[in-house]
C-alpha cells in the first residue's frame, strides 16, 4: 500500500472516531437498536451538546434506513402509563446545555425499517436544528449494547409497587401498521 493510500485509510478512520460538529453542537456516542430482527422500527440514542453555541433546537431528524424518522420520548398520562410520544415541536437545546437521548426518554425513532439493522453497521442520520442548520452523524447499530443496557439495570431498585403491569396502554405506543419497538 502506497504512503498515500495509508494516510487516507488512516484519516478515514479518525474521521469515524470523532463527534459530529457544527456551530458548537456536538453529538457524542450515537447507537442505534432494532427491538429483534423481525421488528419494523428501531431508535437512535445519543448525547448532544451545546458549546458555546446559541439557544437552540432540535426540530427533526432524516436517514433512509426508514420510511419515517420521528423525534419520540416517553411520557406518564394521567392514569400513570408510560407511553412512547411523537414530540413535533422538538427539544430544546439552551448555550452550554445537552439533551440526553436515551431509553425511556428522548430518542430519535425509525418507523417502517427499509431493512433489519445489523449489529456493527454504520447508518447516516441527519439531526436538523432551527439555528445550527443540518449535523450529519454516523451512528453505529449496536444490538449488543442494547442487551447489556437490558442487563445493567438495577431491577431491584425500581418501585413495581406504583407500576400496574396490566393496566399498561400497549396499544398507545402503536404507530398506524409498525409496531413500537418493546426495547425502549
């Protein structure tokens, strides 16, 4: 291989390792899960940060691995059912502040899956904020993270006493003819 060609490959490669950035907004440790392989929609989670940048929003985000991509988080109603809700006004994001895309909060949502993400692969997503304008991110599927965060949680540590298992809205997380993710 020539030097040319192994400065390129090399460049390539840190390119992959850095934050995706622009106007002070950074995103951090994108991943993307795929509830199981037979699943139409999946989710992207991430950290993204505002340095020094003005106030701001995250008003929608693209990719093509999905017939929709919808920015999501999850809310109690009235009864004390958690349900998975499209938020179309966005989130904030305030100068030097950050919103936690994670599960069972703010997520960016893949309805009607074009294809079954694999484990290790690279999908592209377009985050779209009212002021920074279009942030690209590559975000890495990571199926086995998805069952080690699963396995990580402190089970005994959440109050099942103010949980009512069978009074749960399963069909408020339904999104027309996809099935929600059961991941999140």
């Amino acid at each position: 291989m020539s030097f040319k060609t192994t400065l390129l490959a090399a460049l390539a490669a840190v390119s992959f390792a850095l934050p995706a950035l622009a106007d002070g907004i950074e995103v951090h440790d994108a991943y993307a899960i795929q509830a199981t392989p037979m699943s139409p929609s999946g989710a992207a989670f991430m950290k993204i940060h505002n340095h020094g940048g003005p106030d701001d929003r995250l008003i929608d985000a693209r990719s093509d691995v999905a017939a929709r991509v919808e920015l999501h988080t999850h809310i109690q109603n009235a009864e004390g059912v958690m349900q998975m809700v499209h938020v179309e006004e966005g989130f904030e994001l305030p100068n030097d502040g950050e919103i936690i895309m994670q599960r069972g909060g703010h997520h960016v949502m893949f309805l009607g899956l074009k294809a079954p993400l694999e484990d290790g692969t690279v999908i592209p997503l377009t985050l779209v904020f009212e002021k920074a304008g279009e942030v690209v991110v590559d975000v890495t599927v990571d199926l086995v993270r998805m069952t080690s965060d699963m396995d990580a949680m402190d089970h005994d540590a959440m109050d099942h006493g103010a949980m009512d298992h069978d009074a749960m809205d399963h069909d408020a997380m339904d999104h027309g003819d996809e099935a929600a993710p059961t991941a999140n």
